[in-house]
C-alpha cells in the first residue's frame, strides 16, 4: 500500500504549486478590482431609488400603479369615507371622465374592488360609484352624495 504525506512534493514541485497560488491570487484580486467599480454603482442607483420613493407622496404609495387607470383618485378616497365596510357597492364605468386613459373604462371597477375593502362589490349594491357614466342609465331612486368637475360621482339608493 502506498502511503501519501500531505505537503509532500515531488523534485520541482514546489515551483509548480507555487505558481499556482500566485495565478489564484492574481485573478482573485483582479476579479476584486474589476468588479468595485460596478458594486460602487449599484449601491449608488440603489440611493437613487430609494430617494425617489422617498418623495412619494402618501397618495402615490398607496394607489400605486392605479395611475394609469384612474383620471381622478378623490373619488376612490370618498368613496372609502362614505360606504360603510360592512356594504356594497357597484362601479358604473362610462366614457365621460375628463383626464381617462384607455384603460380607465376597462379596468377602474377592479381596482375599486382592491381599493375598497372590505367593501364588496354587488349589482344591486345600494352605493353606485359612477365613473364617467350617465345619470340616466342608473334608476331615479338614487341621490347624489358627492360629485367631481371631472364626470366621477358616487350615489345612494334612498
């Protein structure tokens, strides 16, 4: 059986073992010195990122990506205010809102529903958020409660 002792080397090995430590080291501490300029960046877009949420405001937190689908936030927040949590409500969604996107008509009743809990949504709900619709489209035992310039109102049954 042959026996191995650790660090033992043959004649001329040691220069051999040698040169491999210092290209592991070398390309270590090249690996080292390339990659600080890209880590110094990174921490630093970080800072920029973490500024810019910093500035936003308590609105723009919390409706977030529902920018793009809602022409007005007000409506959502008075909404929120007025229907109880324990009711229902509908979304009416129409073309007459000034400031809507293509997407406002299409979308602003399931961001209602995510913004509004835990209200739920129901077709005969005795609250109707009105977006953009026509008040002649909805039945006449309904009451204005509140109302925006911009086409967005919310109603009650009485």
């Amino acid at each position: 059986m042959t026996s191995f002792r650790l660090g033992a080397t043959s004649r001329g090995g040691g220069r051999a073992h040698g040169a491999v430590r210092a290209g592991v080291v070398l390309t270590v501490a090249l690996c080292v010195a390339l990659s600080v300029p890209y880590y110094v960046r990174a921490v630093d877009r970080l800072g920029d990122e973490a500024t810019a949420n910093a500035r936003a405001n308590y609105d723009d937190r919390e409706i977030g990506g529902g920018h793009s689908i809602l022409a007005e936030t007000q409506a959502l927040y008075e909404a929120r205010g007025r229907i109880p949590e324990r009711a229902t409500y509908r979304v009416v969604a129409g073309p007459h809102v000034e400031g809507a996107t293509e997407l406002t008509e299409q979308y602003v009743d399931q961001f209602a529903r995510f913004f509004l809990m835990p209200r739920r949504p129901a077709p005969d709900a005795p609250w109707v958020l009105c977006y953009g619709c026509e008040h002649p489209g909805l039945d006449d035992t309904l009451d204005v409660v509140w109302e925006s310039p911009g086409g967005v109102s919310l109603w009650r049954r009485r």
